[in-house]
C-alpha cells in the first residue's frame, strides 16, 4: 500500500494511492497515518480495504508528510562507505545517531526555507524507516518485522550550523522545513529488499546524487537493532538511514551550497520523488 496524508498545514486527512495512482479518502476508515494504524493490525484492516469503494480527492491537494505525530526523528550520519570517503571521515564502528527537531517536518513538495544567516545549506537524499510496532532489544533477524514501512527523506543541512556552532549535529539539521518526508509511505511488503534501492538527487536539472542503499555501511536491520538497544522505538518513530556520495558539503574543488531559487529533486526506487524550491527566511 501508498499511503498518503493530504491537505493544509496542521489539517492533513489520510489517503490511499489506488493501483491507477488516485488519491482515494481514508477518513472513515482511519484518523491519521499514525499510531496504531501503523501497527500490523492496523495496516491489515486498511489493506482489506478495496481502494476503488473510497471517495476519490478531487483537485491536487497539497500532500504533507506521510507520517502524522511522529514520536522520535532519528537520524544515522555517515552510514554510506562512498559518502565517508567524499567528506574524509572514518568509517565509524557503530551508527552516527542524531536527532531532528519534529518541527522540521514538512511534505515533499513544500518548500525548503534557509534560516536567517544561512550560508552552507546542503542536501541529503535519505531512506526513512516508519517504525510500525514497538521495538525493545530486538535482534537484526527480526528487526524489520517492526517496520510499518518505508518513504523518501531529504534530511536538509545546514553545514556551518552543523559543525562550527559549538554543540551537536542537531543545530544543522533541526531548521524549520529542514525534514521533508513522503510524498507516501509504502508498506513494508511492497518492499522486498530496503538495502537494494536506487537513489537520486538533482539540484536544478543537475544530478548531484546517484546511490544505493546496497552500499550502507549498516543495514536497517542492524540499526533498529542497535537503536532498540538504546531506547524503544514506538510506531510512528521515524528513522533516517545516512546519504550517498554527492552532497554539497563534498563536492570538489569547492562546495556547493543550496541558494534562494534552487530547485531539488530527490528519488528512490518504488518509494516516489520530492521537489523542493528553496526560499529564505526573513
């Protein structure tokens, strides 16, 4: 299943993506993408669902992020072998983790706002992982049975934010609109294998990014794994899996840093594309 949460700001309605890619109404069937409709039981009762007896959405309403409430958003940093050697990291011995403000959530196809004084804004094409049923100390064997589903992440950067403000990774990444997430999240079974999913990243036309999640440095598994080790995952956390060769911060000679105007692209195979215009904050 696609499922979608459509609408303004703060007032998203739950939908489904039939096989003919409509927008079709979930609202008497379900509150939200959130919750307890992310959990195996939850998902069964909409699956049982003929998307074609649901009110079709007229109009192109504006799609919000695919995952309503979401409790933790939790990020790995360089889990991509190609990615560290671009920036000259090492390759770490147990996941990067960071944390997003849940405030830098929006849609896939709002727009991106630069905070006041920005000058290193970047771009990171990401794999989301929606947590679906409660985690605690689970092995790898059986971490993806936890996992409602899967989505396209741009985990926006802000690279001076990020490394030169004294503190944590946070600062960079915390901005308002700095989390697009969706358009959809597709559910687990439709994806056969999360670590051999092509990637992409365009800045105005421009492929800047080509990856695959093949080349992880620690698979999903092993990160919910080593996650539910540290704290319980709950069904609406979303987690980021790390980004692939070719962002900004490490192209050469110099960076290259998002400016007012531009216009990213971001795919990932059998989970949808984004588009984002980049504006300033005032």
């Amino acid at each position: 299943m696609k499922l979608v949460r459509y609408g303004a700001v703060g007032a998203e309605k739950p939908g489904m993506l039939d096989a003919a890619g409509t927008l079709r109404d979930l609202s008497a069937h379900v509150s939200d993408i959130a919750g307890e409709a992310l959990s195996d039981a939850g998902l069964e009762k909409l699956r049982a669902i003929d998307p074609t007896t649901l009110p079709e959405v007229p109009g192109s309403p504006r799609i919000g992020a695919c995952v309503g409430n979401i409790g933790k958003f939790l990020c790995i940093g360089l889990n991509y072998s190609d990615h560290a050697a671009e920036t000259g990291a090492a390759i770490p011995e147990h996941p990067i983790l960071f944390f997003k403000a849940n405030s830098a959530v929006v849609g896939a196809y709002d727009e991106v706002s630069m905070p006041r004084g920005s000058t290193h804004t970047d771009w990171e094409v990401e794999l989301g992982v929606v947590i679906g049923t409660k985690a605690k100390y689970v092995s790898k064997a059986n971490a993806l049975d936890h996992v409602a589903g899967y989505c396209v992440v741009n985990d926006v950067s802000e690279r001076h934010f990020q490394t030169q403000l004294t503190g944590q990774w946070t600062k960079g990444k915390s901005c308002d609109t700095f989390g697009p997430t969706g358009p959809w999240l597709v559910t687990r079974d439709e994806v056969t294998d999360p670590q051999n999913l092509a990637m992409s990243l365009d800045v105005n036309g421009k492929r800047m990014q080509t990856g695959n999640t093949s080349t992880m440095i620690f698979t999903v598994a092993e990160i919910i794994e080593h996650l539910s080790g540290l704290m319980t995952l709950h069904p609406g956390d979303v987690i980021t899996t790390g980004t692939p060769p070719g962002v900004g911060m490490g192209m050469k000679p110099e960076p290259v840093y998002l400016k007012k105007g531009d216009v990213m692209e971001l795919t990932i195979e059998g989970l949808g594309q984004q588009r984002q215009t980049v504006t300033e904050d005032t």
